[in-house]
C-alpha cells in the first residue's frame, strides 16, 4: 500500500486535500481534508440575533446568499415572522440567480478546463475542448462570465450586490421592485437564456429539461453536429472517458426541497435511495470522532458544539460528518433533481447511481429547468404590494433554517438567550460531501467516491480531478 | 505625480493565494464589467502565474508553482493576499496549512512576500483581518500589515516593498471588482506610488470618495425622513444601522452588479472597507443614538452643525419626502411645476 496526497486542489472553492492508498494501481481507500478553518460559529456567540444576516453570508462568497436565506428562515422560524408573496419572489430569484451563476462558475471556470488537458491530447473530441475550455485561456470563459454577469444583474437590482448582501430579511426582502424593474429583470433574464439557448444547450432550454431518460439524452446528444452546445462536447468526453461509471458515493440523496413557499416547496423535499422517504431533520448527527475538534458524541446540529482541538489523534480534517438517521449521504443538484422525481434524473440514478457524468447532467437540467421558473416569478411579482413583514424576536427562542444552496441542502440551528445568540450551527452541502469517517468508520460520500479508481500519470490522474469536481466542493462553506 | 514604478517595464506577474477568507473576493473579481476579466487583465498587462480558483495546475503541479516562486526561480511582481492570516492555535498557523504541503499558508506568505515586488491584500481581511477576526477571534486572524486599526499584522508596521510601498490594502468586502482590476493595471502601468494610498493604505482610487456620495436616498437624507424597516424608501442613517456618510468608497457613483450598492438595495451600508468594521459596537442593522441624534455622524461635519441643521431640515420636510420615507414605493409622486411659458 502507498498513499499519495493531493493538494492544493484547485478550481474548487477553499482548500482541499486529499490522500489516496494505492494497491496494485487502484485506489483502496481515501481521505478528504479541509485544512482551513475560521470558527464562524464561535464568531456568533454572543451577537444580536439579526448580526447573523451581516456575519453568515461571509462564511463563503459563493454560496453567500443561500448562507443569508438560511439565516433569515432560522431568524423567521424564531420570530414567527411570514414573508409576504412579493419578498418570497424576490427571495427565490436571489436564490435562484446565485444558483445558476455557481452552476455555470463550476462548468465553464471549474470543470470543463481539467478535459482540456494534454493527458487527453489524444483524444478525438481534446483539440476543439481545448480552444474553448483551456483554463485562463479558452475561448468560452470570457462568454460565460459575460452572461454571469448579464444574470447578476438581478443582484444589482434586487439585492444590492453579490457576493454579501443584507436584503435577505426574516420578513422578505429590504428592496422593492418597481413597474418599470420588472421589464429590467425580465431584460436581464431574456439575455441569460439567449446564452443558454445558444451557447450552453445549443438548443430551447424547454427541449433540455423535457429529457425523460438516459436513452433520449444520448439521442439528443448524437442527434446534435459537432460543436453545437458547450453541453455537448461535455456529453461527448464523458461519454467517450465512461465516466458514469466513476465517483459513485452511497447513493441516497438528500434534498431540503426549494424555492416557492417552505411548507410545499417547487422542487420537493426529502430523500430518496431507490424510493422517495421523508426528510426528518430531527434525525441528523454531527459525529467529531476524525476531525480537529473535541471528542464528543455524535449530536443533533441544536445541541452542536464547535472547540478545537488541533492535536487530537486519528483526526484529519477540520470537518465534522453529518450522517442522517446514520447513514451517509450525498447533497447537490443532481439529488435535487432525484428527489423531485424528474425522469432524467431518476433514470441517470437507477442505471449507474451518483457518478461524475449524472452530477453534472443534474446541474445543467436544472438550469434549464430553472430559468423559466424565474421567468414566472418575475411576472408574479406585484409592485406596490409589501416586500417585507416585520415582527419581534423574543429574548428566548430557537429556530432552524434548511435551504439549498447551489451543492446542496444547508442548514442553520440558531439559539437565542436573553436577546443575544447562544448557539450556532451550520452544516453546508460540502459537509455533507466531503465529511470524514464517522465513529464507525463510515467514509465520507466523496471517501467512497474514489475508491476503486486507477491509480497513475495521465488520464487515471485527471479522472480523479474529474471525480473530486463532480461534486463541486465548497471548502469554505464546509468548515466555516 | 505619481513616480512610475521600476517594474513598469515588462508585464506584471501576479500570484493570487487565499487565506482565511470566504472567496468572495474572487467571485466579486468575476463580476468585472466588462465581463472577461481574464482578457481584461491580460490587456492590461497582468499575467496570473496561479490562482486557485482559475488556474489549470492542481496538486503537484501547483506547488511546483509555488516552489519556484518561493525560490526565486519565477519572479513574482505581485503578490495577492485573498483572506486573513491565520496565526493561531498558539502562533503555529495550523488553522490553516496550504494542502498538499504540511505548512501553514502563515509561512508560505511570509517567504512569498519577501519575494514579491508588491504585496496586494485583496479585501478587508487581508487587509486588516476583517470578519475573519471577529468575536473573539478564534483563529487569531489578522491582516498581512494590520491587525484592526493597529499597524503591525503578519509583516509588521514597518515592512516596505523595494520601492517604498507599504501593503497596498484593496479594502472592501468584498471590494467592488474595479478596484481589484484598477489597482493591478495601475501596478502594471507603473503608474502606482505612495501617493497613491490613504493613511490606511487604501488605494485613493476607491477611498477618496465617500459611499454617500451618488446615494439615491440623498433627498431623504437632506431633510433626514428615515426609513422605519427593511424595504422603506427613506434615508438608512438615522434607524437602520447606515455608515455611507463616514464609509470610504465609491460604491454609488460606480454601481455593483449593474445598477446596484449596498444603499439601493435597501440596507445599510457597513462600512466593510475599514478596519474593525466586523466589530462596529453595536448590532449592525440599528443606529446607536444618544438623546435621540446618531453616535456617528457624518465624517467632517461638527456635530452642532449637524444637530442644528437636522432639526431645521426636518421641521422644512416636504409631505411627499415624509410620506414615502416610510413606504416601500412612491406614494405621493413629486409635484409638477407650471411654468407658465407657453
């Protein structure tokens, strides 16, 4: 057996490490490290309930407003405060920009460039990838940032900025819309569906998310010439690498349900593992037995604590490993899309389970799936209605917010005691992801994810960056 | 005049590193205007030599990066700090160790730095340790040349670059994409001097104007008709917890993301390019008020003038200001003027 480690891992968001065993060229066994940590829920000892709305988004600047959601719903679960119509919209489009934007960072910044490599230089598909996807270099960045951008717009229009707005509110949202504002963000999302339309899918973003299995997406894709769609020449690599068959994690699948109202959310809640169960927040640990922190039994995130312990013995990562009902789980787009039920999704699953190439299908079927979605809500907006409610925080109360962030299900379990915030939790999808071993030596979903690859120079050593991106970590948002 | 550079002369290779930070820098960088900021930076004569979000180089690749800046094999013109530095636990910097190395980025940076022909803190956190630090700063956070408002940090209050410079403090969080980008193409121009920075080692680019300046609630603040709650239209200095009239920067008059600031989008502004902002005293989002008048007031003015002028403005309010101060959309539209002309 001989391990090597991997670090810095980059095109992820933080820092990453990770160890692999090798035996007779195949991966046995692997350990994931987050090696930063900052002590955000120390940080919020003590502060005024409301500061969490400035503290938390910069526990990470990619997934800044689904930290800010999550934060305003364990501030409204504490409160009692409701949201009217207009600050729920508002709320989702936020969301739903942020997401999107994450989700084309991760393909044109983060995932495509490692197919650009010359480990594929021999490959059919490499010279043409190259041009439009070489890292700082191919000719693609510059458009999708273009289109980020235009997308972005609805930040500056509906939230002040991004990353690190406050308009995320208990209550709603602190910015209006106005008539004449609606016509901008509908400008705005017309432009990024053009992008979509004509550079990602090559193709009507309705005709994407109608997909209903694996048999019509390699149809669609083998229907499609050569260069029609960023999409397509990922469908062409990974079906030309295999690469579903690499990066299976434990195949359950987690989804705290999104967008529309909490009680009965667009994309449902729950988890499923061949069939569709409820999700029972109650039924989460934290377990601390491999990470930087004092030993403790596994706890339910309410009753978590967060205290150091930098020599402690067997452990290697500052990240905790939330198992739900005991077992390990996997988080992101690709579970969204499984426990909503959608038919590729679903179909992806059932033939190879979480794999690299269903993850990222995951990914780009909600786009497709979500933009006209926000299209909708732009046009349900209503001007001159409120924006925001408004209600008192008791000194003593507690409340959980469970969102999803672009990778995942995240969650904040707030307390307060005598007006000031007593306790703070926060597990992130890259928490969930990219957790250690648990007390009973359970790896963590990426953990399992590598094992069994090839181990070597070349393409085997790309494909272990493939594996490690598929789930799009983000590193500061899974310590904090 | 600014004196030009030494380094003017050829393109400016720039090392990006994050710390302990959130990333939200980078993705601010990526919300450049002009939307490729990739092309933007190599136009304007900036070659990245690695950043961790962007770069190709992964794991052994990257630290052969790394190593050969540290060694001096790959001259480093710039280098980026995104991020605090991590001191703790007890001096070791093992709050965070750069992967794939078994050493704290504590050292990395120290032994870049003393490579690098500047040294850039990218956002508030590298600058002056920033949210990082806050509470009671469990990682002993600090900036790369201040910790708070005090001189010192990682490189101490005296270290200079080989022209002079101190830590060139890109403040802000995160700060705004075109100070970044201005302040790297300035560098690379030759074009960036001493002069060039505040007191607090701010680029005076950004740090000359105030975030007041270019507020579209300026009406409202004129006659001091405040916003009550989130999404009210009034002025957010009086109740909501708003520094722009003491914050640095040129947030209203450049604009985020196309058309917005922390103040269009209805709250407050936080003062996140100064020191310390982290730790403002008092809950963020509510003006601490003595006798009913604003603790803080606005930077330069004497506070009798302030008080006697915001008494005299309020009792002057127009019905309109007042009414849609305290609403979420215009509910009294201003009056039209006859002229009479024609």
């Amino acid at each position: 057996m001989r391990r090597i480690t991997i670090g810095p891992f980059n095109r992820v968001e933080g820092d990453l490490e990770v160890a692999l065993d090798i035996e007779a060229g195949v991966v046995r066994s692997a350990q994931v490290s987050s090696p930063l940590f900052r002590g955000f829920e120390q940080i919020l000892l003590g502060k005024a309930p409301l500061d969490a709305l400035a503290i938390v988004p910069r526990v990470c600047g990619i997934c800044s407003v689904a930290q800010s959601a999550a934060a305003a719903r364990a501030l409204a679960a504490a409160s009692g405060v409701r949201s009217p119509e207009n600050g729920r919209l508002a709320t989702d489009l936020v969301r739903a920009a942020e997401n999107l934007a994450d989700h084309l960072t991760h393909f044109y910044l983060f995932f495509m460039p490692d197919f650009a490599r010359p480990a594929y230089a021999r490959r059919r598909w490499h010279a043409a990838v190259e041009a439009r996807f070489q890292a700082t270099r191919g000719t693609a960045a510059a458009e999708a940032l273009s289109a980020r951008g235009q997308l972005l717009e609805l930040m500056g229009l509906l939230a002040g900025k991004w990353p690190h707005t406050l308009a995320l509110q208990p209550g709603g949202t602190s910015r209006s819309v106005q008539r004449q504002e609606k016509i901008q963000l509908t400008m705005a999302l017309r432009g990024f569906r053009a992008f979509l339309e004509r550079t990602l899918f090559g193709a009507a973003l309705e005709e994407f998310a109608a997909l209903d299995g694996v048999a019509a997406l390699e149809a669609w894709r083998e229907a499609r010439p050569t260069g029609a769609g960023d999409a397509r020449a990922f469908l062409e690599a990974a079906a030309d690498l295999d690469l579903e068959r690499f990066g299976r994690a434990s195949d359950a699948f987690l989804s705290a349900g999104a967008y529309g109202p909490e009680e009965a959310p667009w994309l449902a809640r729950g988890v499923f593992d061949g069939a569709l169960r409820h999700f029972d927040e109650a039924a989460i640990r934290e377990d601390v037995s491999h990470a930087w922190l004092v030993n403790d039994a596994p706890r339910h995130p309410a009753q978590g604590a967060t205290r150091p312990d930098p020599d402690k013995a067997g452990a290697y990562t500052w990240c905790k490993a939330p198992r739900l009902a005991g077992r390990v789980v996997e988080v992101g787009a690709l579970a969204r899309q499984v426990v909503d039920g959608h038919p590729l999704a679903r179909d992806l699953v059932a033939r190879s389970g979480g794999n690299v190439l269903s993850r990222v299908v995951g990914r780009l079927l909600e786009v497709a799936r979500v933009v006209p979605e926000m299209e909708r809500w732009v046009d349900a907006l209503a001007p001159g209605e409120p924006f925001c409610a408004t209600d008192e925080l008791p000194d003593e109360a507690s409340g959980v917010g469970l969102v999803e962030a672009a990778r995942g299900t995240l969650g904040h379990w707030l307390e307060v005691r005598g007006g000031v915030i007593h306790g703070y939790q926060i597990v992130a999808p890259t928490t969930w992801n990219f957790s250690p071993r648990d007390a009973e030596g359970r790896p963590g979903p990426l953990e399992q994810a590598l094992v069994g690859l090839p181990s070597g120079d070349g393409e085997a050593a790309v494909l272990v960056q493939h594996v490690v991106r598929s789930f799009d970590p983000c590193m500061v948002c899974t310590v904090h | 005049m600014t004196p030009p550079s030494a380094r003017a002369a050829h393109r400016l290779n720039v090392l990006w590193l994050q710390s302990g930070g959130c990333g939200g820098c980078t993705m601010s960088l990526l919300c450049c205007r002009t939307g490729d900021v990739l092309g933007t930076l190599r136009e304007a004569g900036v070659d990245l030599l690695w950043h961790p979000a962007l770069s190709e180089e992964s794991g052994p690749e990257a630290l052969e990066v790394l190593r050969a800046c540290a060694e001096g094999r790959t001259r480093v013109d710039v280098l980026c700090l995104e991020g605090a530095v991590l001191r703790g636990p007890n001096g070791t910097g093992r709050f965070h160790v750069l992967a794939g190395t078994g050493e704290p980025m504590m050292a990395w940076v120290s032994r870049l730095a003393a490579r690098a022909g500047h040294v850039v803190a990218i956002g508030t956190c590298a600058a002056y340790g920033g949210m990082t630090s806050a509470g009671d700063n469990p990682t002993d956070a600090c900036g790369l040349q201040y910790e708070g408002e005090t001189p010192g940090g990682l490189l101490g209050a005296g270290w200079r670059d080989a022209d002079g410079l101190p830590v060139v403090n890109v403040a802000g969080c995160p700060p705004h994409p075109a100070w970044m980008v201005e302040t790297l193409a300035a560098l690379a121009a030759g074009a960036f001097g001493a002069a060039d920075l505040d007191p607090l080692g701010r680029p005076r680019s950004f740090a000359d104007e105030l975030v007041h300046h270019g507020c579209p609630r300026n009406e409202y603040y004129e006659f001091k008709a405040s916003a009550g709650r989130p999404s009210d239209l009034g002025c957010l200095m009086e109740n909501m917890g708003c520094k722009a009239t003491q914050a640095h920067g040129d947030c209203n008059t450049r604009l985020w993301n196309g058309s917005g600031s922390c103040l269009r989008g209805g709250f407050a502004c936080i003062d996140c390019t100064a020191p310390s902002f982290e730790e403002p005293g008092h809950a963020f989002a509510v003006t601490p008020k003595i006798a009913g008048i604003p603790m803080a007031l606005p930077i330069d003015m004497p506070k009798a003038w302030f008080v006697a002028l915001a008494a005299l403005s309020k009792s002057a309010t127009p019905r309109r200001v007042r009414e849609n101060a305290t609403a979420d959309h215009v509910v009294v539209p201003p009056g039209i003027r006859v002229s009479g002309r024609k």
